[in-house]
C-alpha cells in the first residue's frame, strides 16, 4: 500500500477526520438536483464513476437508483464497509481497491458521471495531472461531473497551516497529526485547471465546521458542477 493508502486506512479505522454515516452526502443530493431540474437529466441507468469513495455511502445511494456504479478508494477498510454495507442493502456496486491518481481501467467515453467529493485534495501534482487526464478520457460528451474541493481563499486556518505546515507542492500543507497533505484552490486556481478539460456550469463557495483533535475549524469548499 502507499504511503497515502496507509494514511487513509488508519483514518477509516481511527476516524480523526473523516465523517462517518450511510446517507449520501447533502451536496452530493444538490447536485443530482440540480441535474434533474436544471438540466432535465435523469440519473438513471447511468455509468457512475465515484473517486475516492470512502464506506460507499454516494456510491450505494447511486446504486440503489438504479445506475451502474464504479469505487475507487485507496483505503482497504474503506472499501470492506462499503461492500459489506452494499450488500446489506442489496445493491452491486463495483468497488475497486486503487489510487484515483493512477489510471483508471475504464473505457473511453463510457461514464456518465463522475463524483470527486474532497478526494483529490489529497492528490500530488503528478497524479493530479493523470486524474484531469483520465476523467477527460473516460467522461462522455455531455457527461457531467461534481468536484468539492478545499477553498484557500479568506479562510484563516488554510493560511495559518500553508505558512506554519507548508507542504513540498504549491498550496500544500501538512496535516501533522495523521500526516495527510492537501492542496487548497483560490477561486482563479480552481477554475484555470479545471477549464482546460471541462466547462465549468457552477461553482460556489461553501463553509463547513470540523471538529478535529478536539478543536473546531473552518472548512471552506469549492462546489463545482462540470460537463465536458
């Protein structure tokens, strides 16, 4: 396993972060309304790819509506939730034990759905380039994708860590405690990368409060819905 497999599988068996439940995710539910009422898109028997999908809980949730679903996820006692809560409900899903910054074993042009719910926060330069690549190559035209990812700008705390914990890549910093990296966007950072692949159809700001070695932090996101 990889240095950031064995960082994520002590996180899902000592959760110091990572928030736990089976429901799907409140800005993964806004997204699939906004599809269906914005743009009349009905997911349904849709090829759903979800990146860094934790315990399953989008992934059993997609699949439930009735859509093909594909997990990725780094962490191996993420992935055993998962499979053990899909079976529980009854539901297939494709979980796959794999770095969402490596290839991808999936067909050009055969997903319709992407979701990358703060997942590639935690990519490095190099398999960042490789996942814009891959879901590029894999998305279908028209196809749509949601990406929430940390936001840099006027967030104190995200200032605080990038000058006392600076990481080696640009808009890194260290998570000391469990010794996670992540990456942060401002706005103009965000939507240049992103733009060079997909059109950008919304993006907002968002703030969430997280507890964390018993302190409270600001967590601001960018929510992101993206067509290619």
């Amino acid at each position: 396993m990889t240095h950031q497999g064995n960082i994520w599988d002590r996180e899902y068996k000592n959760p110091k972060f990572v928030t736990g439940g089976d429901e799907p995710q409140a800005d993964t539910l806004r997204f699939l309304k906004f599809l269906k009422k914005e743009k009349k898109y009905q997911v349904l028997d849709k090829v759903v790819l979800d990146l860094g999908c934790g315990t399953g809980r989008n992934s059993n949730y997609l699949a439930e509506m009735g859509n093909s679903v594909i997990g990725i996820e780094i962490s191996k006692t993420a992935i055993n939730l998962a499979k053990n809560r899909a079976k529980d409900l009854g539901v297939e899903v494709d979980y796959r034990l794999s770095d969402m910054g490596d290839r991808y074993d999936i067909e050009d042009n055969s997903v319709d759905i992407i979701l990358d719910v703060t997942s590639s926060n935690s990519l490095n330069e190099h398999g960042r380039e490789i996942y814009l690549n891959e879901m590029n190559r894999i998305l279908k035209t028209g196809g749509y994708i949601f990406i929430r990812a940390l936001c840099k700008d006027g967030n104190k705390n995200v200032k605080n860590l990038l000058k006392a914990s600076p990481g080696k890549e640009y808009d890194t910093y260290i998570i000391k405690d469990i010794g996670l990296t992540e990456r942060v966007f401002s706005r103009d950072d965000f939507i240049k990368m992103y733009s060079k692949y997909f059109k950008i159809l919304h993006l907002e700001k968002k703030t969430n409060y997280s507890t964390f070695s018993d302190r409270i932090y600001k967590r601001d996101y960018w929510l992101a819905y993206l067509t290619k």
